[in-house]
C-alpha cells in the first residue's frame, strides 16, 4: 500500500476507472490499510472525490494543453494528468508540488515519453491556467456539462425535465461534499449518551432535521469515530435514507420484508424501530452482500433480522408467506448520491433508465401478492429521474386497483422536509434539503 498520498489517490482513481471499483468504498478500505497521518488522509479523500467530481472539466483542460486528443492518451497517464491538473486548478496546493509530484509518479508508473508529456502539460497548465476557454451558459448543455462536469446526456436530461435555472442548482450542489451523517443505533444506548461521546471528544453535530434518531454535520475526520463504529452505537447512513423506514410505521410482531436488503441499513433501521422485536426477512440476490449484512447486525445488535438469498422480482418463491408490511428500496441509477458517488456520473448511461424501471415495475410486482390485505408497501430509491420513480409507481398503480397511495408527508416523523412533496409521494432533492436526492412512495394494500 502506497504511503504517498498522491500515489495512494492515483491508485484508487485508476482502479475506480479501469476496474469498476465503488469510489467510497475503495478509499475507506484503502485508508484503513494505510499508515498515513490524518493529514494526508484527508489530502488522499479530497483528491480521488475531486477527480471524479470534476473528470470532465479537468479532461476539457487537459485537451487545451495537450499536443495529442484525450482518446489517444495511454489511460495510466491520463489518470495522472488528471491527478495533476486538479491540483493547479481546485486545490491550494502549490504549482510546484503538483507539477513535480504527478511528474514522478509519470516517471513510476508510465515511461520517461509519458513522463515528459506529463511534465509539459502540467507546466502549460501552471503557467496559463486564464487561457482555458470555457464554456459560458449561452450553451447551458456545454456549461454544465464542462463546467460543472456532468456527462452530456445526464445535462441535457437534468434541463429537460427540470430547466436550466434548477438544473443548474442541482448540477452545483452534487458537486458539494456530502455531510457526514449517523444514525444512532438505540438498541445500543440512547441519543443523549452517543451525544455525550461526541461532545467529551470536541465532535461538532447537529441532530437531524427529519428523523430523531439521526445526527448530522458531524465535524470529524471518520478515523474518530471508529469507537461508535466498532462498537455498532451508531452506523453511518445520510438522512434521506434514515427516512424510509419511519414510512413503513413497523410495529412490534409484524412480519415485515425488505426485498433489496444488502448492505442491510433499512432492514436494522426497521429493527431499531421495533426495538428488535418484529420479524424481518431480509431478501437480497447478492450471497456476499449478506454476508457482509450479517457482520453489521452482529455489530449492532440486531437479532430479528432473518436474511435469505433470493430473487425477489418472485418474492413469493422466496418468502413462503405473506408480509404485514414490505420494503421495496430499489436498485436505481444512484443519481441522487452523486455527492458521495460521483463516479456514477460517468457509469451511467441514459439508456439504464428504462432498464432499471422496468426491473423496479418487476419488484413491485413480485412483492404484490405476498403483501396481506391492509398491509403496506414502501417504494423508494436513491434518484431524482421520473422514469424511476413517478412513473413506475404511477404504473404499479393504475395495473393495481387494489393499491392506493397514502400522502407520505404524513407520516414523517419531524414533519415533512419542505418542498418535498409530488403528489401523494415525496422527492428529497440535495439542492433543496441537502439529503442524498430520495423518492419514497407509500402504498396501501385494500382488504
């Protein structure tokens, strides 16, 4: 493990390019692997999220400075470049060490060709960074998609749908650092206790403003709270999605299922809720991923969660029975979480909209019939496009005569986030709420 933190940055950049690696993932499992001080773990997170956040704008420079177009780049030195050219252009850090620093490790991990080309473009960069011509929002999709770094489709889509004025906002605020939320786990100890913690170790925070159990702006670095961590009184989960379980209203005895359960926040969040005395099925396809669900409940304490592999589009094969309540917190294109995975502004593709919509219409049909009569069926997911939310429910319901939607606003606990009703449903937006962008949809079952 590399213990420069550039080298350290270059590495999990390429790896997140070139290998599909989950950004936030990666630099967590790397940082607990390195030796390097606070300091350069912080330099470490600014860089690799900076990078991916930005790709577009620092590639738009890179083209500017460089002899050779960017698809004839060897993509190890390109990454660099990257690397680099943030530095002189976002960060504080001194021309100097930018150039020299990408420079060496060119030099490291490329040949002296590449090396040279680094050190040329870096330098034209250093000295001439007023030349860059960018586009100005007399061509809004060229403004955001380079200034602001979106991929085209994603900026023509976020102006078609929203206006160019909105999305703009939103553009800007998924570029923002996402705050560093918890969720107190209160089979573990109670909010006042955990708060105490935090206060005997100098940790700024501010309780959430939408669920009680929920903390916020919580001002340190994530080695600190390792102990809350280890010791599962708190798991770190954003505000949005502490909010989807309260829309269920999970009572003591239910049997509840949550039917896309890994990595298994919701599903010990709905235990919590019950103080562990409901019956949650927990149904994921991923093997790995509930094992690594049964690590967390472990850690927090959780006993009635039951998990099951399964495919739960045919949710009755796997369950065996019918449900008081279920959970359908879909795979979704993530595009409200740019803020925490801003690499899947390069993933996705507009084309995935459909796809995934129509895996989230099979989800919410495998789930129809194991739900009970007057039971009760949460549709959410992580994203702010139409085709994955409104619409899908919207279809779900009018083929379900059966169904009904319940206004949700209702049924949050400190009161409904403002501007966050569609409808019947809520959408969080980060530009309006600064949460992770959440569509949560609550739906009754007649009889």
């Amino acid at each position: 493990m590399a213990e420069n933190p550039r080298d350290l940055a270059y590495q999990i950049i390429h790896r997140v390019d070139f290998q599909g690696a989950f950004l936030n993932l990666l630099i967590r499992s790397s940082l607990e692997k390195s030796k390097l001080p606070e300091r350069d773990r912080g330099l470490v997170t600014e860089l690799c999220y900076g990078v991916a956040r930005l790709r577009n704008r620092v590639d738009f420079a890179i083209a500017h400075f460089s002899s050779r177009p960017l698809d004839q780049i060897d993509p190890a030195l390109l990454d660099l470049l990257r690397l680099g050219v943030f530095q002189l252009l976002e960060t504080r850090v001194s021309a100097h060490a930018a150039v020299n620093e990408t420079v060496n490790l060119a030099q490291k991990y490329t040949n002296p060709g590449a090396a040279k080309m680094a050190n040329a473009v870096l330098r034209a960069c250093a000295n001439s960074p007023e030349s860059i011509p960018w586009p100005g929002r007399e061509d809004m999709v060229q403004y955001l998609s380079v200034v602001l770094s979106y991929s085209e489709w994603m900026a023509a889509y976020l102006i078609r749908n929203y206006g160019e004025k909105t999305a703009e906002r939103i553009c800007a605020a998924g570029n923002d650092r996402a705050p560093l939320c918890m969720r107190i786990n209160t089979l573990k100890g109670s909010r006042e206790e955990l708060e105490e913690w935090l206060s005997s170790q100098s940790i700024a925070f501010r309780r959430s403003s939408y669920v009680p159990d929920g903390l916020a702006n919580i001002d340190a670095p994530v080695g600190k709270l390792k102990p809350l961590l280890r010791d599962g009184r708190g798991i770190f989960q954003d505000e949005s999605s502490m909010l989807v379980p309260y829309m269920l209203g999970p009572r003591k005895g239910q049997l509840i299922m949550d039917a896309c359960a890994a990595p298994g926040g919701k599903a010990t969040h709905l235990a919590q809720l019950t103080e562990d005395q409901a019956r949650i099925l927990a149904v994921d396809l991923s093997r790995e991923r509930l094992k690594a669900m049964g690590a967390s409940m472990k850690r927090l304490g959780v006993k009635s969660v039951k998990s099951r592999q399964g495919d739960s589009t045919k949710l009755a094969s796997v369950a065996g029975q019918q449900a008081d309540a279920i959970l359908v917190d879909a795979p979704c294109s993530g595009l409200g979480t740019l803020r925490r995975r801003p690499e899947l502004k390069w993933r996705r593709e507009e084309g995935d909209l459909a796809e995934l919509a129509a895996l989230q219409s099979r989800l919410l049909e495998g789930a129809a019939p194991v739900l009970a009569n007057g039971g009760l069926l949460v549709y959410s997911a992580c994203t702010i496009t139409r085709e994955e939310t409104v619409e899908v429910v919207d279809a779900f319901l009018a083929s379900h005569p059966d169904f009904q939607a319940e206004r949700a606003v209702e049924h949050c606990p400190l009161g409904c986030p403002a501007d966050a009703e569609v409808g019947d449903y809520l959408q969080l937006m980060t530009h309006l709420h600064n949460t992770d962008g959440m569509f949560i949809a609550r739906l009754r079952k007649s009889g």
